[in-house]
C-alpha cells in the first residue's frame, strides 16, 4: 500500500481493494449457505451443507457446492464430486436447492 501511494500508482486499489470490494460480499454469500443452520458438533453428516445449483456455479467453484461430500471425503478430487453426491446424498441432513433459498432461509430464522 505504501508503495503504491508513494510512488503514485493505483495497485494497491486495482490489486487489493477492489477485488476485496467485489468478491466478500459473493464469498460471504456462499460461506454461510455452507455451514449456517447446520449441526456445531463433529458429525461430518449434519454439520455441512451441499447446496444443489447450477452447472456455471459448480463449474466456477470447482464443484464446492457438493460441500458436505468435500468435508466427509476431502481426498476426493473435485471433478469426482458429482458422482460421490450420487452415491453420499441419502445420508446427508442437509441438501438445498440453491445458494438464494438457502440465504434466503437464513434470513428468514
């Protein structure tokens, strides 16, 4: 940041402060539709949440939204998730159908 201001240039803004501004509020979003409203115990069963979503979604984020297979199985490689969720997801408490309903519930608690 010193250097920036110092020798004039807008790196510390461009690098920093605006990625920072633009991408919290969308991590945020994410982060508590993946644990919020789950169990606080060790149950890798109950204390995650896979939110189901779209494919650019699962694309972009690396298939993280199939979060609860990601914590019971971490060694899984993520193009591997789908198919792990096909075989994991009737022992799962929760499964939700999209990040909006699930933030959208949380507000609503």
């Amino acid at each position: 940041m010193a250097i920036s201001i110092a020798v004039g240039q807008p790196w510390f803004f461009l690098y920093w402060l605006l990625p920072l501004l633009v991408g919290q509020p969308i991590l945020r979003f994410i982060l508590l539709a993946e644990h919020t409203g789950c169990t606080l115990d060790a149950n890798l069963l109950t204390n995650t949440r896979t939110t189901l979503t779209l494919w650019p979604a699962r694309f972009f984020m690396w298939n993280m939204p199939f979060h609860a297979e990601h914590h019971l199985y971490a060694s899984i490689p993520f193009h591997a998730l789908p198919k792990a969720h096909q075989q994991l997801s009737k022992h799962f408490t929760y499964i939700e159908s999209g990040y909006l309903k699930v933030n959208w519930d949380i507000v609503a608690k």
